[in-house]
C-alpha cells in the first residue's frame, strides 16, 4: 500500500493531527478502495469524530463547504503540496448518521457522533465504506467492502432501496464503479436501480452530466452505457442514444449492425483520459438516424442526418448544461463527420478550411474510431491526416494578400460585396493561383467585372 505521495502524506497529517488533539481520525472512502487495489487515489478523504467546529479550530486555515452536515476542507499546506493546484484540499468529514432525505439528494437532518462503525453505515456503497488506521495502516471494514472487492462487486451498504432513495445520484455511480473497475452489480442493487431509475431526474442536470462525463472518460464508456441500458437508466438520462437501438443500418457500410452497436463500439475505442468533447461527439455523431431513417430503393439512408443529429446534440449539450466552449466543439465533431467522405475530392482551399475547424485533431480521432467501428477502410483517415500534419501552418491559414483596408483604398465602397470578394481572394490564395498583392487585386477587378 503506497502512502507516500503528497497527497497521502497530507491527509495523514490532519488525521494524525486530529487524534493529538484527543479525536478519532481515519482515512475513508475511494482512497482506501483505490489503494487497496494498488491504484493512486484522485483525492484522500479523512472522517473524525471532531465536531465541524473543532476541526476548525484546529486547523484555522479551514473552510466550510458544508458544515451543517458535518463536512469541512482543510486546504493543502503549500509547502507539503509538492505540486498540487493551490486549491487542493482534504475533506473532512464529521462521524454521523442521518435522517430523510426528502429531496432526494441532501440529509434533513444529521446526527453527529463519535462512532466510526455507525458513520460507515449511512454511506454508498460497500467497497467505498472501509477506513484506514493512519497510524497502523490497519484496513478497519466493518461493511464487507474487502470481501466485495475480491468478488468484484458493487453493493449498497443496508438496503439498497433506501440507499437510493436517499441519494438518487448513486444508481448512476452504481453503475461508474462497475463499469470502471469491471465489476459486476449485487442483484438486490440491481434491482433497486431498475425500480427507482425513473426517479433520476431529482438529481440535478449538473450531477447527472458530471457522472456520464466520468462514465465516458474513464476508460470503459461501452460497459458503462450497456449497463446504463440494462438498468433502464439510459431511456432516462439519454432517450435520444436509447432510439438508437433495433435501427438498421447498410450491411455494406456498416457490417457491425445497427446504430447503437455501432456507438457501443466506438465507445470502446475511447482510452481513459480522452477529451469529454471527443467522447461526446463518439456518442452524439449519430444521434440524427433514428429519425432520418429510411429503405430507399438501392439501400436505407439517413438523409441529412448530420445537420439533424446537430441540432439534437445541441439540445442535449444545454439540457446537460455544458459550457459554451464545449459545446460547440461537440456539435462541429458531429456536423462534420460525414465531410470526410469527400476529403480526397476537395479542392485545395476546401480542405485547408477544413483543417482550420478547432481542435482538428478531434475531427480526424472521430473519423478513425467510426471507420474502425464499421467498414474499418481507414484510406480517408490516413489521407486527411497525412495531409493534416505535413501541410505548414502557414499553408493552412495564410496571411491575407489584401484586406478590407485595401479594398477602400483602391476606391471601393464598402458593403456586403466585400465579404464575398475577400472569401475569393483568400479562395485562390490556398488553391495557390495567385500569392501576390497584385494577384489578388486583379482578381478582385475581375470578380467586378462579371458582377457588372
């Protein structure tokens, strides 16, 4: 078990800290989970029987981000930081119980305590309720989260209704853990999940997209959404991916089967670590079939599917709230996938403006993976990149020969005219007609004179 990176050192402190000052004090949560599988953790978590107030005592730098229900943040001293973003901090979280939660989300009320084994029972899942001594480095696991973690398990601590119930989020985490560590879920769990999943939607658009994000990103988004679709969760968070299943698809272009296993499989290709904005756009790219769906004479099309699937990712991107940024990025990933069934046919400045969409190298991965999940022919993918990376940056997007200015100088009158010829210079500039001043404002005359 390795405690030896800033982090761990840090959370041992305060939790060695605390127990000098006469309360008990133990590592919990994913850090204990995570080290016993022999995984860094992302964050240590410490709980105590300090009341909120004596911890803050003690550590004076403290903040409250929830100290009505216990939980306050000890912020990583820089010095010890070795690194770390300078709002990095500890959790600490006061020993308790809880009353209803009647939003579906938060404790009415809670009971603070100084007994670790009552805390653990109010908490998630089993292999997220054990401790670690910081001093002996002693596992205490009064839930069976051990034996789970052997087994591969992912079970509620108490009864799983009433864990639900309590935080609906957590059918969704549910499914993450399982899904991320390749585990499977207690049926009992399983069954509460599919009872209570119409009961998601008191959960915050927020939360819900945080948790689908990390299903996405963490290295086992198909696991992740074939269980999503197995605990009826899915036609919840996500109808429009759920539409998807039973429509075909042209044997001949898509040999692997209909729309949804065909985003299964380019969710498997999706490595841990990859962008949110690529695994959306992975997801969403073909979210337009389902309803352009049809049998033509020669073979079924999904005509315009692309600028419909737009539009539909744009409406889920804002149900999910995501940021401006990122959403536009995602719905150029998806209004241009299907552009590179003409990439060896493109003129030259079609293909440079092509290259300018930002953050091209996401374009060219989403091509490769849908390629990889169909057909697998990866001729315009090696084409496109070849291309991508050995054209200069100057090539690609060229210093202009002329601009408006020069426009006005020559003596023309500024108006919607401009656009159009400056988009025509520019046009012959990357096709490499002209490359000159003169050349452009020749043009310019000529494009004039065929207006006149």
């Amino acid at each position: 078990m390795n405690l030896t990176s800033p982090k761990a050192i840090e959370a041992i402190r305060i939790a060695r800290t605390l127990r000098e000052q006469g309360h008990s004090a133990y590592l919990v949560g994913g850090c204990v989970r995570d080290l016993l599988l022999g995984r860094e953790p992302a964050d240590y978590d410490v709980t105590t029987s300090a009341t909120p107030e004596e911890v803050m005592r003690i550590f004076p730098e403290t903040y409250a981000v929830g100290a009505q229900f216990g939980v306050v943040l000890v912020p990583v001293r820089q010095d010890a930081a070795n690194g770390e973003p300078d709002n990095y901090a500890i959790e600490v979280a006061t020993f308790r119980s809880d009353g209803a939660y009647s939003d579906g989300r938060h404790p009415d009320e809670v009971k603070f305590s100084k007994d670790a084994r009552m805390d653990v029972q109010r908490r998630d899942f089993t292999i997220n309720g054990m401790l670690l001594d910081p001093d002996s480095t002693e596992i205490l696991d009064y839930v069976g989260g051990r034996a789970d973690l052997q087994r591969g398990v992912i079970r509620t601590i108490g009864e799983p209704r009433q864990r639900f119930t309590e935080d609906k989020l957590r059918m969704l985490r549910a499914v993450r853990f399982a899904a991320r560590f390749g585990y499977t879920i207690d049926a009992q769990t399983f069954a509460a999940i599919r009872e209570l999943a119409e009961q998601i939607h008191q959960v915050s658009r927020e939360r819900v997209r945080d948790e689908i994000l990390k299903m996405l990103t963490e290295g086992r988004a198909r696991r992740a959404f074939e269980l999503l679709d197995e605990t009826d969760l899915l036609e919840q968070v996500l109808p429009e991916i759920k539409k998807m299943q039973g429509v075909e698809q042209p044997p001949q272009y898509h040999p692997e089967g209909d729309v949804w296993i065909h985003t299964l499989m380019l969710l498997e290709g999706l490595p841990a670590g990859c962008s949110e904005t690529l695994a959306l756009g992975a997801l969403l790219h073909d979210v337009g079939k389902p309803p352009t769906f049809r049998v033509a004479p020669d073979r079924i099309r999904f005509d315009g599917h692309a600028e419909i699937g737009t539009k539909m990712a744009e409406e889920i991107c804002r149900r999910f709230r995501l940021s401006n940024e990122d959403t536009e990025l995602v719905l150029s990933l998806v209004a241009n996938h299907m552009r590179f069934g003409d990439v060896m046919k493109m003129k030259d400045s079609t293909l440079k403006r092509f290259f300018r969409l930002p953050k091209f190298e996401e374009q060219l991965e989403l091509h490769r993976l849908d390629c990889s999940s169909s057909h697998r022919d990866l001729s315009l993918y090696d084409f496109a990149r070849e291309k991508f990376h050995t054209l200069p940056a100057e090539e690609i997007r060229p210093t202009p020969l002329i601009t408006g200015a020069d426009l006005i100088a020559a003596g023309y009158q500024p108006g919607p005219l401009f656009k159009d010829l400056l988009t025509a210079v520019e046009d012959a500039q990357l096709d490499g007609s002209i490359s000159t001043k003169e050349e452009a404002m020749e043009l310019v005359r000529s494009q004039l004179a065929q207006n006149d």
